[in-house]
C-alpha cells in the first residue's frame, strides 16, 4: 500500500511551481467576470501572472473584510462568478460570512491529511464536527467518502448516544476537535465503555497542545493535526514525520508581512495568504489571518510540498490607543516610508495612567535625523505622538508581531 495519495504528494518542486501557475491563468480569468474581483484585478492580463513575483503585486483580500462585503452584496460580495444554485451546499460561517461548497468529490481537499493519518478505504469514521450551517462536518465527510471510508455523521454533544454508536458500529477513525475527542474519552472511561476501536483521529478545530497530543496518544490513539478554514477546506496536515504541517497540493500558499501583501524571506513569521486553483470559485490572495512560517527542507514522509510550523497566532494585531485605532498596515506604512527600516514593532505600554507607544525599528543604516524623521512619520501616520528606539538587526523576534499590545490586563 501505497503512503502517498498521488503522485503530486513527490513531485520536484520546479513541477509543482510549473503545475500550480499554468492552472492559475484560467482561475483569474473566471475572477474577472465576477465583479468585485473585477474592479479589484482592474486592468489584469492574466497571462502576465507566471511566478510568484508577479502574484505578489495582486491586491490582498483580507477575510476580515468579507462580513461587510458580503453584507453589501449578498451572498457573496460579488467575488464568486457562479450563481449560488450551481454549489452542492451553501454555509455560513460566524460574521457572517458565506461560503459555497464545489460539486466535486473532496470539494475541501482534505482527503490528503486523512490519508497522512492513516484512514483507508473500509474503515469507520466517527465525525463529530458540524453539520449545521457551518462546513465542517462535510470536510470531514466527503474526504472520508472520497477515500472509500464509511462516515458517522454524530455531530458534537450528546456523548450517551455516542457511546452507543461506537460499540455498535467500532469505529477504526475519528475525526473532530481535540477537544471533543477528549470529553469522549473520558465519558467512555467513566461509563467502562471499550471505545478501543479508535486507532487514529484527525483533529482540527482548536488548539492540540503537546500535553494532550500526549494524553490521546496514552490511550492507543494516533492523532493528527489538520489545518482548515471554513472558506479554502485543507491548507495544511500534519504527516507522520511529525515536524511541522505539509502545505496541501492545488493551492498556492504565500507568507507576508501583517498588514501587507510583502512575501516573507524563508523562515520568518508572517500571515498565510492562499490562492485557490477553483475556477467555480475562485479566491486570489486571501488573507486568511493567522500567522505561520516556513519550515527548511524536505519533510522525512517523502512528500515534497513545504512545510509550515502550523499555527503561530493571529495576524490581526489591531490596538485602540487613546481613542484611536492602530492597525498593522500603518505599521508597514512607516516602513514604506523609510529605507533604512528592516523591521519594525510598535510596543504599546501603559504609564502614569496614559497609552505609550514605542516604535522599536531594526535599521541598516542610521543616517542624521532618522530617529526626529520616523517619529514625525509614525504621528502622520497614526495621528498619534511616540517614542522611536533604534535596534541593531536580529534584535526583535521572529513571531510575526509588527503590533504588540502590552498593557496590563484588568
């Protein structure tokens, strides 16, 4: 038996940069008849986007926005060239926001992080995610399905009937949060129910922190972590190399600066930008929010992709200071501003009763007047009034923070 899905899980990664662009050209132009990616992508020859560098100059889409855009324009703000009776589901999520589900198998793409877990063809699923309005339960069920997997729709809560259906049915897999794995557990312990069966889990959903993938793993059962959006399906699964998460095939993954569309260097912190390759449903650039970075080398699996260090935080760093609000793009504003920049950190404190803001920047060069010229910058920018401190380079940390809020909590 094979341990990849396909093919595509090897491939170099000059065939896998080769594939992803050539497929991109027919997705943008399907976003252009839609029309709010038309004025967006305004004056876009599709052609033009070969590489990584042209896609950089592409607007970002920020999903932050996409309640008020959506609002504006139901269902779908005008980013969707197809009507929303050609979907096979239609979701929401908490925003609102509205998400359509493709009419192909495996619509999400998950199926490639249960298969990195272990789940084959004949074996039982025991999904406890959604199945109400929100996509998560069909993730989950329609990548078992695609795989030959039998599914229990159970949905969360209700774990006396839970119980019941796992000693009918011995499920081999379960799929859900790792939170809810535990409470089945537990309930099974208490209740001298044998949920033994359970030999593998995929989890998503919340936090899986290394004392409780060590808890799960106690109890004979091999956990893996997948990381999903309601709005793209699978980005990223963890495999059974251990070291990070693999980025899903088919969709192009980039990670910028907080507040910008600016590409990273290799191994820095920044926000997971996604472009899908789905001409039904086209997405270009979203800004899913979350923070990651990439990890060196190949994984030890055998598959080819990149990996990342999985979830390291929220991009949205947004701080009300004074009355005013700081985002992150002014933040990359200063930096535009100035050349010598190479990075930079706004530190908020608290003093005498009153905000405080502390611009720390790591510089190249400190040319005469930088420190009188970027603190003029951050109060045109901000509105604001601040402290600069120069850094030397490599002094701030590499967490993806350009906002950090640190005034005393209560």
């Amino acid at each position: 038996m094979s341990d990849h899905l396909d093919d595509l899980e090897t491939r170099t990664s000059d065939a896998r940069e080769a594939d992803l662009f050539a497929r991109l050209r027919p997705v943008l132009e399907a976003a252009l008849s839609a029309p709010a990616y038309a004025e967006r992508l305004k004056g876009l020859n599709p052609a033009a986007i070969t590489d990584r560098n042209a896609l950089s100059r592409l607007p970002v889409l920020r999903k932050a926005d996409l309640p008020a855009l959506h609002r504006g324009n139901p269902p779908f703000g005008g980013f969707v060239p197809a009507s929303p009776g050609s979907f096979g589901r239609l979701f929401t999520s908490p925003g609102p926001i509205f998400e359509p589900e493709g009419t192909g198998v495996d619509p999400w793409g998950a199926a490639r992080g249960l298969f990195a877990a272990g789940f084959r063809r004949g074996d039982i699923v025991i999904n406890t995610l959604s199945y109400h309005l929100t996509p998560g339960g069909f993730i989950m069920d329609s990548a078992a399905r695609a795989l030959g997997c039998a599914v229990i729709p159970a949905g969360p809560g209700n774990t006396e009937q839970q119980m019941e259906v796992i000693s009918a049915y011995r499920p081999q897999a379960y799929a859900g949060t790792p939170d809810f794995l535990k409470i089945l557990i537990e309930a099974a312990e208490a209740r001298g129910v044998d949920i033994s069966c359970i030999k593998r889990a995929v989890v998503s959903g919340a936090a899986f922190p290394p004392s409780l993938q060590a808890w799960v793993k106690e109890r004979g059962i091999d956990a893996y972590q997948l990381y999903a959006t309601a709005d793209i399906g699978v980005i990223a699964y963890e495999t059974s190399a251990r070291e990070g998460m693999l980025l899903n095939e088919n969709l192009i993954v980039e990670i910028v600066r907080p507040g910008t569309g600016d590409p990273v260097a290799e191994g820095e912190v920044g926000e997971i930008v996604v472009t899908n390759l789905d001409p039904h449903h086209p997405q270009i650039r979203l800004a899913v929010g979350d923070l990651t970075a990439v990890l060196p080398g190949v994984s030890a699996c055998g598959r080819s992709n990149t990996r990342i260090k999985g979830w390291m935080g929220r991009a949205d760093q947004t701080a009300k200071i004074k009355g005013m609000f700081v985002r992150p793009e002014q933040v990359a504003e200063i930096a535009r501003r100035h050349a010598e920049i190479a990075k930079l950190r706004l530190v908020i404190g608290r003093a005498n009763e009153l905000d405080t803001m502390t611009l720390k920047a790591e510089i190249y060069a400190e040319p005469a007047g930088l420190v009188d010229a970027m603190s003029s910058t951050l109060q045109q920018v901000t509105k604001l009034k601040g402290v600069v401190e120069i850094l030397p380079l490599g002094a701030l940390p590499n967490d993806g923070k350009v906002i950090a809020d640190e005034r005393p909590v209560g």
